[in-house]
C-alpha cells in the first residue's frame, strides 16, 4: 500500500541505471557506433557492481 516509502536498494539503483543504459545504447549506436561502445563499457562495469552485490547479499 505505502510502497512509495519503501526505499530501493543498492543492487535495485543499480539495476535500474543499467537497465536504462541498455536502452540508451540500443538507440545511440544505430547513429554512432563508437558512443554506444563507450557506453557499453559503462554498462559493462555497472554489470560488475550488480554481481559483486549479489554476492555479498547471498553470504
């Protein structure tokens, strides 16, 4: 009912932003192919974070 005053989580913030980057890459590399790539290796390290919190979340 009140889950607008649930707070997200790290791993949930992390999640979203690159779920979102995913997007952006999709539409930006059909115009210039070096900006998505860029942006994948962004995606890529985010990617890392996400894993690192999963983890530690299942010790």
């Amino acid at each position: 009912m009140f889950s607008f005053f649930k707070r997200k989580s790290r791993l949930e913030k992390l999640r979203e932003e690159y779920e979102s980057l995913m997007e952006k890459i999709f539409i930006v590399s059909k115009t210039n192919r070096r900006a998505g790539d860029e942006l994948f290796v962004k995606a890529e390290e985010i990617m890392k974070k996400i894993e690192f919190e999963e983890m530690q979340q299942s010790k």
